[in-house]
C-alpha cells in the first residue's frame, strides 16, 4: 500500500483534500476512492499543490478525478492552508491553469481570492430538455462553465433538472448550473458542479453570478449566501474577488 499525506480543508462547506503534487500520477486514478464517504475521506475534490515559500502550484481534479483549470474555492483554501503550515499571513500568489492568482489575508480572519477576470462575456442561452424551453446565463470567463436560471428550484425540479443540464449537448464540456433567486433583500444560489453533484457553494460559481449582474442587470453585488455561507465579493486589478473563511478540517494518511 502507498501512503498518501493529505490537508483536509473547505470553504463555506466545498471540502477538498491538499494533496503533494509529486503524487498526481499514482493518485489521479484513485480519486473518486479517496474522496468517497465509504472508502476515503469525503471531500468535493482534490488539490494537487507544490509550496514554494509564499508561492504556490496547484492542480484540481473533480470528484469524479474529472480536471478543472479552475476552482475558486481552492484558492481560498490555499490562503487557509499557508496559515495552518505556516503560522503566518501573507499575500501569496498562486499558480492556476487558467493563469496566476493572488490570495489575500484580510484583517477580520478572512481570505480574498483574485478568482475570475473582470469581463464582460455572458450571453444569454436556451436549452431544451424534455421539450421544455429553459432560459438562462452562460459564461466561462471563471475558467469553468456556468449555466445560471434565475429561479428557485424545489428539491425535486433540482434534482431532476440540475444534472440533466450539466450534461446537456449544448455544453461541449458539461456546466456547472446556479439556481439563483431573491428572499428577504438576500441573492441565494443552489448549485450543481459538473463531476461532483450538489454541493454546499462555488467561488467561480459566484463570481460567474457577479459577472452577471454587473454587465447584463446594471446591478452591483456585494454578497452572495449559498447553502455553505456567505461570499463577500471585491474588485482589485482587474478581477472579481471574493472572501470567505476557509477551515482546516484534519490532516493524516490515506493509503491506497
């Protein structure tokens, strides 16, 4: 058996395993093993990270060991990361397959991450499932594709409907899919993540909703509460930021 040494941490609830880069290719296969209730540890993902002083390399893989250049909430969890190691807070940049990104320390505990491109490419789409015309978002300014329905699903129109349209033919690549809707003056969002399921929140999935209402609804967005917790978002060099508080949840040995 080979031990793997593992960080479990998450942000608003999205678990991921940190695991040694220089152990992608005997892990890579086991993935959706190591990751499962049963026979691993749960987690949403897993993040593949080299440390270098302040700076980091990192590679995501899906659940389902599916990659994904991007993972916002990864990026938070990095800043988490670096504190737990290191006993120290500062600003890190961070190497992502959809290019270098800053992690930021806020004086409230939180950590910022410079997640997505201020840009404006979202255009409007329909998709037919069933002979039923749903109307919504697309974007894949985050690094991954976002499908977002302004509307609030009930458990069962969620759960029939969320993976059918992450897998649509209309997405190459399937989409991750936002549920988005108004309550009490707050935006909540329920989300489905292609090569995981449902999960407790995305930070790109987020970021994609800023891009949203910033450029097609004039609106601006200060937070944003999914099922996990809150994001607060910030705009710094030209990008949409986000904070959160990231938690390590333990640290040991898988063995595969």
């Amino acid at each position: 058996m080979i031990p793997i040494p593992y960080i479990k941490l998450h942000t608003n609830k999205n678990d991921f395993l940190f695991v040694p880069v220089s152990l992608l290719q005997i892990v890579k296969a086991y993935i959706p093993r190591i990751t499962s209730n049963h026979e691993g540890i749960h987690a949403d993902g897993v993040v593949f990270y080299e440390r270098t002083n302040e700076e980091f390399t990192i590679k995501y893989y899906n659940k389902d060991a599916s990659h994904a250049s991007m993972c916002g909430n990864s990026l938070i969890s990095t800043g988490g990361l670096y504190e737990f190691v290191k006993h120290e807070r500062e600003i890190l940049k961070v190497k992502t397959e959809s290019g270098e990104r800053e992690v930021i320390p806020f004086e409230d505990g939180t950590w910022g991450a410079l997640v997505t491109p201020l840009e404006d490419r979202i255009k409007k789409m329909q998709i037919v499932i069933e002979d039923r015309v749903y109307t919504g978002f697309f974007t894949e300014v985050p690094g991954n594709p976002h499908f977002i329905i302004e509307e609030k699903p009930e458990d069962a129109l969620f759960s029939y409907l969320a993976p059918r349209i992450s897998r649509h033919k209309n997405f190459e690549n399937g989409t991750n899919v936002e549920f988005v809707y108004e309550e009490n003056g707050k935006l909540y969002v329920r989300v489905y993540e292609r090569g995981v399921g449902e999960t407790m929140s995305c930070a790109t999935g987020a970021t994609a909703i800023y891009i949203l209402y910033k450029f097609v609804k004039f609106k601006e967005l200060k937070e944003i509460f999914f099922r996990g917790g809150k994001y607060t978002f910030f705009e710094k060099n030209g990008f949409v930021g986000l904070k959160a508080r990231p938690q390590v949840v333990s640290r040991g040995m898988l063995f595969i």
